[in-house]
C-alpha cells in the first residue's frame, strides 16, 4: 500500500535547545512521548485536540507505506491547577484508522471539518494504492457525527487537500494543497461559501505562497491569519508566520517571535483568542511535540497622554534687531515659505533638517540689509510610543492600529506591548482589534528597553467609537 502523506512530508528530524525570549514562555507539554509525534493543535469547549501517530491498538499495529504509524485525533484537558488528564483517542469508531488529522470546528454551530484519506477500507487500499487526501465537514448529531462529505475542491485522484480552518462566522473556510497552478510544493487556498456550498478554490497569491511550503493555515478572531513556510525566511526550516486582509491584498507575512520559531520546524498552531497565549507543534528536541508558549506582558502603570506631532515652532529674532519703520523682518523657514514679523509662528509638514534665516528688509528700496538670525532647526516628532489609529472609528468594524511613527530616541525597544478597552492585550509593532460597542475608550501602548528591562515608555490615547 502506497500513501501519499504530504501532510506530514515536512516533519523532519532535528534537535535544538528550548529558547525563551525575553517577555516569553515557551514549554514542552508534559503528555508528548519519546519516538512519536504530537502535531495540529486546535482548542474547542476547553478540550485540546491534536493528532498523533502513538499506536492505538497494542494487540496489532497498523503502519503506512514507510513502516510509520497512522496519525489519529486525540484529546486531552488541562485541569484547574495546570496538570493535564490522560490523553484519550478521539471517536476512534467514527474516524478512519489510516491517517486523520488537523480538525477545525466551527464556533456556535454543529460543524467539524478535518483532514482524512479518500479511502477508508483495507480491502481497497491494495499495494501501490495512492491514497490522497481531501477536506471532509461532517455535522454533529447526537453523540456522533453524520456521514463524512468530502468538499468540492477535493481530488481522489491528482492532488492533495488538507489543514482545514474555517472563519468563526462560517464564510472562509482556507486550506492547504499541493493542486496544479500553484507557485510552490504546497500553497494555501481559500473557498468562500455561498449560501449552503462551498466555492472553488482560491489560491491566495504571491504575497503568503513561495516555491516552497505554506502549510497549516489558522484563521483567528482578530482577521490574522498564521500558518507555516519555509520559504519567507524567519529562523530556519519551518516557521509559523502571520498575514492579514489589507485595502490592497494581504498584507506582507510576519515572522512570530524567537523562542516559538526556531532553526528546527516550527508548523501547525493554535492562538487564543486574546494572542497572549497558545500552542505549536515543533521538531526542536527531535520529535515533533506540542509546545505552549505565553507572553508575560510587563506593567506600565496610567502612561502618558499622546501629544500629537503638530511641527509647529516660534520663531523671534535672536539679535535684538529692529523692525520699525521702513524695515521689516522677512523669515525664510527652508522649506520654501516665508513669513513677516519679529515673532512668528511656522508648521512644518513632515520631520527634517530646515535652514533657517531671518532678514532685514528695507521695504523702501525692496533690498535685505544683512541677515540677522541664521541656524538649521531640527523638526522631530516627540519622544514617545506613537499610536496610529483614527481618532474616531465605527463599532465593529475591524482595526488596524500600530505603533510604526514611534519615536524613541535612544530608547531600543523590545517589542510593543497593547493594552485594550475589553482587558484583552496583545504584543506586535502592528496589530487589529475592532472596538465592539458605542462610547469613549483608552488605547496603551508600550515599549520595554531591550537592554535595560526597568526602563519603560507608554501612552495612551483616547478613541471615540460611533455606531
């Protein structure tokens, strides 16, 4: 029996050292076992589930093509005090024993979708069988399931499909395949659906796919989407990146941070709704296993109210000259605009270098007498953690705020860390978050010097949200 297994083709032996970044936690869980794999962590009504190749069945083993276990679902919880209960196989009589994985479930309603092989009989699956594999949905009833539906972007015969995750509204539901047309080994597609049927497959451009792997795609709340290459750069092997919807496409993959990847493969995660916390699976100790990792967000204190960077300066004579009469002062602010008057008040439009030089005028014979002030004036934007969001936004409407017009001087930040109005936080130079209801909010942001972590900056901004 021949299986076609691109889905975990990418899981390759390695070892490296556990790292922990400043600001992060990164930790094994306790439940992955020596010489097998734990890999696609979701979390669903407070169970973990993932997939394994741990055997199953102690009287028999069942293995594939290359004498590997088949992969299966599992479940596990982690109790109040932070240890984890027996790990149990997932409806073992509803899923096939010849490889499934990678389910999704869709939030408030009675849908799965999930990674599975076309053919689930022993007697069909004879020597040099290719057995592909294909996105099924299946609906809860009762305490099982209805009979399994492959999608209409599945093939049983050319390609492969899998790594379901669906949008918590039900809309999206974005996949991975290695189907002709594509720009690498595997990219990711996105099938939107139309009332009750799914569309076809969408490749999603040359922005996230390379000539690579892009595997294991995660849709969030928050409209990022995370998932895995070994195509964009980032730390070596695989690692787990993550893009969003921008007004021109999907904005430029970001890299997570060190500590979650790695030079070893780094694939398939889950994040937590807040993005303060979640799961990965990883090769870094030779096996691939599941990790937990969680941001330790420092504490800022109230902040500092963001003062805008308005440009504006005053400009009065420095040599005591005179402007009276036939003589006048004429102010040349190097950015090619002039002004009259012994004081003056100038806005520059953009930060720069600009010379500037007062004259005295003799307004007689229309000639400058001599020059009386001359210097270069620096325009900079404040000393401070700028946030970059429009002073009034929409209820429910998606936003995109970040931290990128900062100034800090000499500061050398480690990393921006967000503070929302619902409590939630999050860390990122760029992030979304849409403002749920009506009223009056604080937006904070702020930074930790990377060198000294007892030096701080912060601000704080108000938004006015309107229906």
């Amino acid at each position: 029996m021949r299986q076609i297994v691109f889905i975990f083709c990418i899981l390759l032996s390695g070892s490296y050292q556990q790292m922990t970044a400043q600001g992060l936690s990164v930790k094994k869980l306790p439940f992955c076992k020596p010489n097998q794999s734990e890999i696609a962590p979701t979390v669903h009504d407070s169970l973990l589930y993932y997939s394994s190749n741990k055997n199953v069945n102690w009287l028999s083993k069942a293995v594939d093509q290359d004498n590997q276990n088949f992969y299966n679902l599992f479940t596990v919880h982690q109790r109040q005090d932070s240890t984890w209960t027996l790990t149990e196989q997932y409806k073992p009589s509803y899923f096939s024993q010849y490889h499934t994985s990678s389910i999704s479930f869709l939030p408030d309603s009675n849908e799965i979708y999930f990674t599975e092989v076309h053919m689930k009989e022993r007697k069909r699956l004879q020597k040099n069988t290719v057995n592909l594999f294909g996105v099924f949905v299946a609906k809860e009833r009762g305490k099982g399931y209805t009979r399994a539906k492959g999608l209409p972007f599945n093939s049983r015969r050319s390609y492969n499909t899998g790594h379901p995750a669906v949008s918590a509204d039900g809309r999206y539901l974005f996949f991975a395949s290695d189907m002709e047309g594509g720009y690498g080994q595997t990219d990711l597609y996105v099938s939107e659906r139309d009332g009750g049927e799914w569309g076809p497959a969408q490749n999603l451009g040359s922005v996230i796919n390379t000539g690579g792997k892009e595997l294991f795609p995660f849709y969030h709340a928050s409209g990022k989407l995370y998932f895995a290459s070994d195509s964009l750069g980032g730390e070596g092997g695989l690692d787990i990146f993550y893009t969003y919807r921008t007004e021109k496409g999907w904005a430029k993959p970001t890299a997570m941070d060190t500590g979650i990847n790695t030079p070893s493969n780094e694939f398939s995660c889950f994040i937590d709704e807040s993005e303060q916390f979640g799961y990965f699976a990883s090769d870094r100790d030779g096996d691939d296993n599941l990790y937990e990792f969680a941001y330790m967000f420092p504490f800022f204190g109230p902040g500092t109210k963001q003062k805008e960077n308005t440009y504006t300066y005053r400009f009065y004579d420095r040599m005591n000259g005179k402007g009276d009469g036939p003589l006048k002062y004429v102010w040349h602010f190097g950015d090619g605009t002039k002004a009259e008057g012994d004081t003056v008040i100038h806005k520059y439009n953009k930060p720069g270098t600009y010379h500037v030089q007062s004259v005295l005028v003799d307004t007689i014979d229309n000639v400058e007498l001599f020059v009386l002030n001359d210097f270069y004036q620096d325009v900079k934007k404040k000393i401070q953690v700028y946030i970059n969001v429009p002073d009034e936004v929409k209820a429910g409407e998606l936003q995109t705020l970040d931290a990128m017009q900062s100034n800090l001087g000499d500061f050398e930040p480690n990393g921006f860390y967000w503070e929302l109005p619902d409590g939630s936080k999050q860390k990122g130079e760029t992030i979304q978050y849409i403002f749920r209801t009506k009223g009056k909010y604080i937006v904070k942001c702020g930074t930790v010097c990377k060198n000294d972590p007892h030096k701080k900056m912060c601000t704080y901004k108000e938004i006015n949200v309107i229906e």
